[in-house]
C-alpha cells in the first residue's frame, strides 16, 4: 500500500484528509518538522501533505520555502502536495519552484483531494 505522511496546524482538516484517504492509502501523522524528518527517513513515503501555512515554519527565520527545499534536496524521489488557501500567488508559485509537485486548496474537498493524491500513484486513478 502507498504511503502519505502528512504535516498540518488544524486537526480538523488533518483528520478530514486522514478519513478520505485511509481507506486506499496507508497514512502517517508527523507531530512536528522534526518527527515528519523522522518519518520520512524511517518509513519512505511516496507522497507529503503539507501545509504551507503551518505555525512552527513560518517564524524564527525558517519560512515554508526553505523546508520545501531542505526535504527536496534531502528526499528527492518524494513528492510533496502543498495544503493551503491558493490566495497569495506568489507564494504559489515560489512553491512551484521550489519544487511542489502539486497543490490542493482549503477548505478540503475529499473528491478534489482524491483526484490530486491519485494522480501521484496512478494516473488511470485521476481521471475517475
């Protein structure tokens, strides 16, 4: 079975893509940024969840865009779709950059959700 790890602030969207994917994909629930770190080494997922606007990356000088790049330099096979509202543009596109395979937008939708994580592990699977 595929393995997603996901990382994001609001338990209420966290279990709302926990409860849509779970029956297809095995799922791992990272804390922090260093237990995602952990995970990542530990269990190679095929697929990160992250959300952009998560608490602990954006102060004390870190930013979202420096984590993205720190786990695309360090797990490059794994592919990460940003969580996020999609309002600032730019932020979108320094992600797209940065090397963010792809984006679902908030509030979740468990059908758009799907579409977007299947494309990852099977491309048949999208167009459903």
């Amino acid at each position: 079975m595929n393995r997603i790890i996901m990382l994001h602030d609001d338990l209420e969207a966290q279990m709302r893509m926990y409860l849509a994917l779970c029956p297809r994909y095995r799922i791992e629930i990272a804390e922090n940024e260093v237990a995602l770190m952990r995970l990542i080494r530990r269990k190679k997922p095929r697929l990160l969840l992250l959300d952009v606007h998560y608490g602990a990356l954006n102060h004390d000088s870190k930013s979202v865009l420096k984590f993205v790049d720190k786990i695309k330099r360090k797990h490059a096979r794994l592919r990460v779709l940003a969580v996020g509202n999609g309002e600032d543009h730019r932020l979108v596109r320094q992600l797209e950059q940065q090397g963010v395979d792809g984006w679902v937008n908030q509030p979740i939708v468990d059908e758009e959700l799907l579409k977007n994580v299947d494309r990852f592990f099977d491309p048949q699977l999208a167009g459903m």
